[in-house]
C-alpha cells in the first residue's frame, strides 16, 4: 500500500503539471515534451513524473495517441468543481431550469445540521429553500444550509461575503451555485447519499404532488479541506428531470 508521505511529492507534481496546462503552458491539443525532457525540465525522477502523467491521463487532461507521445486534450476538464455542480445545473441538461426562492432565512441547527454541519447548538445558520422548475412541472425541491459564519469567516470568507452581499437583482441561484461561484481557486470536496422515499404531505404541497407520490431524496455535504460548509437535502419526484449521477468505485 502506499502511503500518504510517498504519494504526495507524486501529487504536487500532477498539480504543477496540470497548473501548466489550465495556464497555457500546454495548450489543448499540444504535445508534451518526451518523459526525459519534461523530467529534465520539471526537475523530477522520470518514475514519479510517468506516476504524474498517468494520473493527468485518468483525469482527462492528457491523452496517449500511438506514433505522437502524449498530448493535452483539445478540452480539458475544468479544475476543483468538476464533480460539484448545483443542482440546477445537472438537471438543465435537457433544458432551462429555473430556480425560485421559496425562504431565505436564518435559523438554528437541526439534527441535520448538527450532523453534518457540526454545527453547535447556538449556531445560526443561513436556510434556503428553493423550487427547482422544468418546462413548467416541479422537478426539485431543495433545502440548504450554510455553516456558522464564524466556521465560514476562517474556511471559505469568499463563501462568507457572498451569501452576506445577496444574488444579483433578478437572480435566484441555489446556495450551491453561489459557493461554485465563489470558490474560483478554491478546492471543494463533497458526499452524497441517495435514497428512495416519498415526498410526503408539506413537500408534496410545495411540489404539486400527492403525498405518496415515489421520490429520490439526495443528501449533500460540501467541504473546504476537511471543514463541511454546505449542506443540503434535493427531494426529486418521479417524472422530474433526468439527474446524471458519478459513481465512485
């Protein structure tokens, strides 16, 4: 097995490698210099830079064309948010979803919160509760939380200020959308769990169906480094829009 001391000078390299890229260094669809020149050049071991360009390769970043060596894919992937995307984002691959805000508002923490927030029992939390729209029909409700200001001053001020400042006149993003738009440079991490329920009577109201009607319910944890920062319950009905889902290994 190999430990996290012995992976992470292979890991910084993968970083100053894909920095390159995403800089212009390697443009889309250029050729790497050789294994020893690029050794040469990054001031590496060819085996730890052979580690770093197969990770790259596993990312989408570099691909391997047989007689040419390896190049820089004609799009490489987006950094840091690639496998965190607001809601209204995955299901608007179909078409415009739209978001309404149905509660903007501050209050303690719940069992949930407290869960997977950590949040204390005399935090304030920001609570957003929104109406995600497809074509006219419901396609989600979404409820989500944002850590105690304090924990978001310290791991994610851009979050902080955001959220403080408000959407733009006319804009009703979910709270996930405004943390993507506000973590430019900033590494998130995130969980999700998947159930299958029903909707319930006070959800179904809100959504326009019985209240026995079959539902997923998506559960989501956003972290900066190890600290959570968001937390949300997506409640989709049968009939909604499709939703893409990653599945680790």
């Amino acid at each position: 097995m190999v430990s996290v001391e012995q992976r992470r000078p292979v890991v910084v390299l993968y970083e100053r490698i894909a920095d390159a890229i995403h800089a212009g260094t390697y443009p889309p669809g250029s050729t790497l210099p050789s294994e020893p020149r690029l050794a040469a050049e990054l001031g590496v071991s060819r085996p730890a830079l052979r580690e770093a360009l197969l990770l790259l390769q596993e990312d989408g970043l570099v691909t391997v064309r047989r007689g040419v060596g390896r190049t820089v894919s004609d799009r490489p992937p987006r950094r840091g948010f690639e496998h965190v995307r607001p809601l209204e984002e995955l299901l608007g691959t179909a078409g415009p979803v739209r978001v309404r805000a149905l509660l903007r508002a501050v209050e303690e923490p719940t069992d949930f919160t407290t869960q997977h927030l950590l949040a204390p029992a005399r935090a304030r939390l920001r609570f957003w509760e929104s109406l995600l729209t497809a074509d006219g029909h419901a396609a989600a409700l979404s409820q989500e939380w944002a850590a105690d200001e304090e924990v978001l001053a310290t791991a994610h001020p851009a979050f902080a200020e955001a959220l403080a400042a408000g959407p733009a006149p006319g804009a009703a993003p979910s709270m996930l959308a405004v943390l993507a738009a506000a973590s430019r440079g900033v590494q998130l991490t995130a969980h999700s769990g998947i159930t299958a329920t029903l909707v319930g009577q006070r959800r179904g109201e809100q959504l326009g169906r019985p209240a026995d009607t079959p539902a997923v319910l998506v559960t989501q944890v956003v972290r900066v480094g190890g600290t959570p920062v968001l937390a949300a319950k997506h409640m989709l009905p049968t009939g909604a829009a499709p939703l893409p889902v990653l599945q680790s290994n």
